[in-house]
C-alpha cells in the first residue's frame, strides 16, 4: 500500500474528488494551500490569486495505477494547470 499527495489547482477540485472517490476508500483534503512549481504561483494574494488543494490517498498498487492514469488524463484535458502526485510507501494503517 502506498500513500499517494496529490497536489493541485482548485480550479479542478471536482475532478479529484470524483477520481479519489471512484478509487480509494476514502482521502484527507487540505484546502487553500499556497506555493510555487514550475507554473505560475499560486499564493492566494492579489497579485498570484490562485491556490493549490493536496488530497492524500491510501491506495493499493492496483487503485494507484488506476488514479495515475485518470490524473495523466486530468493533466491532458487541463495542460495549463499544475497537478503533481508524490507517492511514498506506507507502512501501517489503522
């Protein structure tokens, strides 16, 4: 099992959701999250008014490939927004 951030744009927050929901058991959402990457930055001022949400997911290797895919089709459909996934191992859920 592995825990997979996904780091993204709000502008598709229901698109995430929709994904995370058709594929894990459930996911924690934190909201209005500020930063920059290779896009524009997104810090939630009036001069860089857009935020980022990050979703985490447990997902088993099966439901990972499945979520990676439909965010590799999000990107495609909306190349001009950031989404960025992080996956590292998880040990333990209780």
């Amino acid at each position: 099992m592995n825990l997979m951030f996904i780091v993204y744009s709000n502008a598709v927050d229901d698109e995430m959701a929709e994904i995370a929901r058709r594929y894990a058991a459930g996911y924690t959402k934190f909201t209005g999250v500020h930063g920059e990457g290779c896009g524009e930055p997104h810090l939630g001022s009036h001069i860089w008014p857009g935020v980022n949400n990050c979703m985490m997911v447990a997902a088993e290797k099966e439901q990972e490939a499945e979520i990676a895919r439909e965010v590799r089709e999000l990107k495609e459909k909306f190349s001009d927004i950031g989404i960025r996934v992080f996956t590292v191992p998880l040990k333990k859920m209780t």
